[in-house]
C-alpha cells in the first residue's frame, strides 16, 4: 500500500507544466527576477548568513560568494528533501558556492510567482542527480529515497514506483526520462513539482 500512497503522491506532484523551451539560462532567469522588496529581504538574508563576509549594503561589484553548506542552513532550504542538489544547479561557479546573483536566481525560481515551465526546466536539472540530462532508473531512485526519507521502501517497490513513473513518462521507450518526456509527465503527475516552490 506504502507505495501507491508514494506512488499517487508523486503524481499529485506537478500540475504546473509547460512546453516552451528556453535556449538561454540567462535570459530567463533575468526575466524572473524581481528589483523590488523581495530582492531587498533576499540581500538581507544573505548578509545575515555571513555578516563578516558580505557587506550590509549592496555593492555591485562586490565579488562574493559564499559556500553552499553555510546556504542550506537556512530553514527554508533545510526542509526541502533536494535542497543539496538544487543549491548545487544554481552554484554558477560549480565549485559549491553560491554569489548574490546565484542566490536570487535561486529564490525567484522557487517563487509562487515563477511560470511553471521555468520551474519545470529546473525542476529537472534538480532531479537529473548524475547530471546526465536524462532522468533514467537510477536519479529516480535517489529521488524516491529522499521523498520517502524515513519511511523506507523495500527494493520491490521502489521498483514498482520506477517502473511505473517511466511507463507513464517515457514517450520514446528509451528507457530514460529527456525533458520532453518529464514535461509531458508532470502534466499528469504534479507531484513532481510540489518540492519545487519555497515562500522567503
Ligand atoms: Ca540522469
Ligand atoms: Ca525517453
């Protein structure tokens, strides 16, 4: 039972989905963040994370990053079962560090008022953990483990679970999620998108 309960949950993980698909990262990250009272409080947030380190004021030529590990801290992130991996895909330096810059980009995207398909775009980047630009057998295991987090599941449902999300979302048969099929699937499985939003 466990793991249709896991399973129907994950479906009711996503119903934001779109099929726009964007060609630069920059641009649309640009065109989600807001100059306003919300960047203002994000800025104060990430100065209370290391007063020491960056400045109280904003100074835009201020190179400063922080490491990521001091970033999850943050109760917001804490709670979140994919909070390492998402810190990691908007770490622009890829070297487990996080600026001003990366750190907005990062909370707009998880905003309420972030379009879906933007959300989704990202949501896959979080949810491809080996980085491979599929979502195949093994990311969803990871994904599982970290959903289900005490509540193990024995290796017979996980791959009951993995079986059927790729039934439902792999379009092509190529035994792996592309993010046409993962669109397509979070159509049907909202699920999916439901770890994907943080109120800052
Ligand atoms: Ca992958
Ligand atoms: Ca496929």
């Amino acid at each position: 039972m466990a793991v249709f309960v896991t399973y129907c949950s994950l479906k009711y993980l996503a119903e934001y989905c779109l099929t726009k698909q964007y060609n630069n990262e920059a641009d649309m990250v640009q065109k989600t963040v807001p100059a306003n009272i919300t960047e203002v409080k994000l800025y104060h947030r990430y100065h209370a994370l290391a007063p020491e380190i960056v400045p109280r004021y904003f100074n835009d030529s201020a190179d400063i990053k922080l490491p990521l590990e001091l970033i999850s801290e943050m109760p917001e992130l804490k709670e979140n079962p994919f909070h390492q991996k998402l810190l990691q895909v908007f770490s622009e330096d890829k070297q487990d560090n996080m600026s001003f810059n990366d750190f907005l980009n990062m909370f707009s995207i998880l905003s309420d008022l972030t379009p879906q398909h933007l959300k989704a775009y990202y949501a896959f980047k979080v949810y491809d953990f080996n980085s491979d630009n599929f979502i195949c057998q093994s990311d969803l295991e990871v994904m599982l483990g970290k959903l289900t987090g005490d509540e193990e599941l024995s290796h017979e449902e996980v791959q009951l679970v993995c079986h059927k999300i790729m039934e439902e979302g792999d379009l092509d048969g190529d035994g792996k999620l592309s993010f046409a099929d993962f669109e397509y699937m979070i159509t049907r499985a909202p699920d999916f998108m439901s770890t994907f939003h943080i109120r800052i």
